[in-house]
C-alpha cells in the first residue's frame, strides 16, 4: 500500500504544479473536486472507497487552494445526487441553501465523507456554479461548472489508477460579426 500512496502522492504533486503554473484560477474562484477513491486505487467506481487515500487528495487540494485563494467544493456520489460538501462561510458568500445531509463513504462517497470531517465548518448544497474543477475517476462534475466549460488537457493524466480530467470556464461570448472580446487600443470607444 507504500508504494500506491507513493505514486499517488506523486501524481498529486504533478497535477497540482500544472494547476499552479496555469494562470486558470483566480481568488475566490469555486472549485469543483470529484473524486472517486476507488477508482484512484484500481477498483471499479463506488466499490472499494479509501478515507486514506481522500486524505491524499484532500491535503494536495488544500495546498492548491492556500496558494491561489480558491475555494474547494467536493462533490459526493450519486447516492445524494452529487450534492457538494463545503465551508459554511463560502456557501454564505455565493449565496447558497444548506440541505440536511451528511456524507458517509457509503452515501456520498469517501472523498465527500472525509471533506465533510476535516473542513472548518462544513455543510452541504445542492449545487454550484464553479468556475473550475478536477474530475478524478470520471464522476462527472460538469453538471456544477459554470457556462462556458472548457475541457484542459493536462500533461499528467492520472492518480494511481483514475483517470483525470479538468475544466475552467469562460463567460459566455455573445453578439455578432460587429462584438469585440478584448480591449485594445483601437476598439476603445464606440460610436
């Protein structure tokens, strides 16, 4: 089991840097984390959950969030309907509704139970408008990730065994042949 927390932690480590040299996230920025710890550890998604191996993955997501001032949200399984488990004073600031439900490995998922154990003050919502997120064990978590999602193809592609996939967001780009997206100096005023 050394040697799995090992590649795991080395995965982690690398996925993090890539997020960390990107310039993808902004403070205050809610980040969606799915996770399946089964997966993670080369079992068929929702058949083998690891509190050890969530506290892996959980420490790495801390460290992303202290050194870019985002906000995680970690979603659980579809047994409480990928409800998501996060701070209370983040919930306050985007405005959003608690609902009565703690996570358990068994409904929620064990990424989502350990969350919920080792946050400050943890509650849980139904839904978020994230604008960023990491899906490890393909869990689907673009359901909670703002319009526009934008699928990032990163260089380091798994954790142990699960496969990784990530997402940023842009806001939408309306108008027509005459809409301008960047400021320059020749577009400056209208007329």
């Amino acid at each position: 089991m050394e040697n799995i927390q090992d590649h795991i932690q080395e995965d982690l480590d690398a996925i993090i840097s890539e997020w960390l040299q990107s310039s993808y996230l902004h403070e205050d920025d809610l980040f969606v984390v799915g996770c399946s710890t089964s997966e993670v550890a080369g079992e068929k998604i929702g058949t083998a959950g690891s509190e050890n191996i969530a506290a892996h993955i959980f420490t790495a997501m801390k460290k992303l969030a202290k050194d870019t001032g985002i906000h995680l949200v970690f979603q659980c399984c579809e047994h409480l309907n990928r409800a998501l488990v996060m701070e209370r004073k983040v919930m306050r600031s985007f405005q959003l509704d608690e609902v009565s439900v703690i996570p358990v490995p068994a409904a929620g998922g064990s990424m989502a139970s350990y969350a919920y154990k080792n946050l400050h003050d943890p509650v849980v919502v139904e839904a978020v408008d994230a604008h960023a997120g990491i899906d490890i064990g393909e869990t689907m978590i673009g359901m909670h990730l703002k319009q526009v999602a934008i699928p990032l193809r990163m260089n380091h592609r798994y954790i142990g065994n699960a496969r990784v996939n990530a997402a940023r967001t842009r806001p939408k780009l309306i108008g027509g042949s005459r809409a301008v997206y960047e400021l320059t100096k020749d577009n400056k005023s209208c007329t």
